[in-house]
C-alpha cells in the first residue's frame, strides 16, 4: 500500500512516497537555510510563503521520483499539528485538494509521532515498550511508547527545547543557523571540560527538562567573557555547551528506562542526528544492557517518509479524516 506523505510544519517542505510504512520510495525535503538565516532564526510568514511557492513542485518531484502515479497512490497524509500554523495550512491544504481530486482517503498526522516512527522504518527490531527521546528544534520530550502507538508522556521541556537552545547559542558565537550542526561539529575539536555551564534539573527526579537557563549562561559567560578581553576558543565555548545538553538528556533517558525496566530507547528529531549524543547515550546504555536505536540523519530531521510512514500504521488502524481537516499549532501526543 503506498502512501503519499506531506510535511510542512517548519521550515522544510517535504513530500515523500512510503510502500506499506517502511519502505521508502522517495522523500524529497526542500530547505530554507539560506531564507531564514540571515535572521538567525525562522521567521513564520517567510516559511508559509516559500511552501507556497514550492509545494507543487516537490509533490511532483516526489512522485516522479519514486515512479508512482495518483492512481498507484491508496491514501494522502499530512502533517496537521502541531507546527508553525500558517505552514501547517499549506500542506494540509495542497493534501486535501490531493485526496478530494482524486478520491482518496486522507489521513492527519501529529508531526511528534512521526518522529517517533521513524526509527521503526529502520530497525524492526524496536521492540514495544520502548522509552523514547524525541528532541528537535520544537520539542524535547521523554515518553513510553506502547504497543499500539499509545503513549506515557514522561517530561517535557519547560521553555526551550534543546534544538533551540543549539540554535541562539550558534547565534550568540555568532556561527550561522540552524546551529546544531555547526556546535556538533565544532565542540569536536573543543575541550568540553573548559566551562563548566550548569545542567539544569539533572538530579530532579521527575522527567522534565529545561534549556533556557543553560542558554542565559553562555551568553552571560560570553558577554562577561568578551568585555575582560579573554573570550576562549568558541571551541571550548561550544563543546562545554554540548557536554551540558548531553549529560541531562542521557540521564533522564537512562533513568527512565530503569524505571519502567525497558531495554529499547528509541532516539529521535533533529538533535538525535547529534554525535555525542548519540556517542554518550548508547555507551551509557550498554553500561545498564539496554539498546539505543536512531535513524539515519535524514530521518532524524523533518521529513515526510516518517509522515507516510506512521500513516500506514493510523490507516491500519481505522483512522480517516474528512476534508474539514484543520491545523494546529499545539497538540499532545494522543489527541
Ligand atoms: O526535527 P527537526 O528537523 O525540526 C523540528 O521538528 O524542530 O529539528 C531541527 C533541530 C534544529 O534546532 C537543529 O539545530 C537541530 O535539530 N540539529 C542538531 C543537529 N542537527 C540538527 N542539533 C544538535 N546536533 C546536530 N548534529
Ligand atoms: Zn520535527
């Protein structure tokens, strides 16, 4: 059963074609780094107005791509929550004029579950329960994934979410956006015991996270840092910075799956494609016997193939949406 999957919740337009929820026949993303980056940050009514520009191509592009026609096609989905709203509108729009033209089922998707589905595209051995990290430029949230795609949200970020907190400290070391890329590499060739930042909430015992502080603190040592005429190599700045996000994810993750006693973590979103992350959580990990899953990069970041993905399970599931589909900014996992 082949799928088309339409995401454009953010920044990137992304159409993809997924056979029978896992195998991938394209999933073409269009970026717009270079539109928002001279703000440091994305601006919401540029992201909608490029979608606009762009959607029609990629649909054709992705379906080209993957030799399929509307008629090959058995469902439409898209990405209605949550997201920025006026980009949310442009996919859910282009996928019912989709579904309404050519009479098929159309199916709205919440963009965290796409997340968390795209490691199952990969690795069929994820096993339910699972405890899953899902931390990207939106969101950064621990949950227990059980069979049958329900969830336990565990935690949350209480302000920023980590791939935020990457992005204005890049801004601030003024190295471009979106930052997380930039720091990852960078910190590589850093000593990350340089600066000790603080690691907010990491000995409360509950699973919530918080990254607006650690965020203040660089830029106060900066600030302080650059006024005394003693700014150290961003370097140091950006690996101490990466070692602070790192030590809270990876201990809430492992503590979590201590105590709901799982043995699969499922890493996710944007900041999953992050290498010490990635690095400290799976050796931490096999410390306790636990495996650690992620997606390749591609998967990590926003995509459409986990959208057509998680859709298969939903459409195996019953669910179909009617044509008043509507976005939303805001949702939980669930609803
Ligand atoms: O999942 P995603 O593409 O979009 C959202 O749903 O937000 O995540 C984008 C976020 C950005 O904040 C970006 O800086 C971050 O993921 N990111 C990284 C890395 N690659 C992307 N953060 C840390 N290390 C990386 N290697
Ligand atoms: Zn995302």
């Amino acid at each position: 059963m082949k799928i088309l999957g339409i995401d454009t919740s953010c920044d990137d337009t992304s159409v993809a074609v997924v056979e029978d929820g896992k195998h991938i026949l394209s999933n073409v993303i269009s970026s717009q780094f270079d539109l928002h980056e001279k703000y440091g940050g994305i601006v919401p009514e540029l992201a909608s107005r490029k979608h606009v520009e762009s959607i029609n191509y990629i649909i054709d592009h992705a379906l080209a791509e993957s030799e399929v026609s509307f008629q090959d096609l058995e469902a439409i989905a898209v990405t209605n929550r949550p997201g920025l709203i006026g980009a949310l509108l442009i996919g859910v729009s282009a996928a019912k004029s989709l579904a309404f033209c050519h009479n098929l089922p159309l199916i709205g998707i919440n963009h965290v579950e796409g997340h968390v589905y795209a490691n199952f595209m990969q690795h069929d051995e994820l096993t339910f329960p699972h405890i899953c990290l899902t931390v990207s430029g939106g969101h950064t949230l621990l949950l227990k994934v059980n069979k049958g795609w329900t969830y336990k949200i565990l935690g949350s970020t209480i302000d920023d979410a980590a791939g935020e907190a990457y992005d204005k400290v890049a801004q601030y070391l003024g190295l471009g956006f979106p930052g997380g890329r930039i720091i990852d590499d960078m910190a590589k060739k850093g000593d990350e015991k340089a600066i000790d930042f603080p690691r907010p909430l990491i000995n409360r015992d509950d699973y919530n996270f918080s990254f607006s502080g650690l965020k203040t603190s660089v830029r106060y040592f900066v600030e302080k840092a650059q006024a005394a005429g003693n700014l150290p190599p961003l370097e140091n700045i950006a690996a101490s910075f990466q070692a602070a996000v790192v030590d809270v994810l990876v201990k809430k993750t492992i503590r979590a799956a201590q105590e709901y006693q799982v043995k699969s973590i499922n890493l996710t979103g944007g900041v999953a494609a992050n290498s010490r992350l990635r690095h400290n959580l799976r050796k931490t990990a096999d410390e306790h016997n636990m495996h650690v899953f992620h997606p390749s990069i591609k998967l990590c970041t926003d995509n459409a193939a986990m959208v057509a993905g998680i859709a298969y399970q939903k459409y195996q599931q019953g669910q179909r949406d009617k044509l008043d589909l509507n976005a939303s900014a805001n949702s939980d996992l669930g609803q």
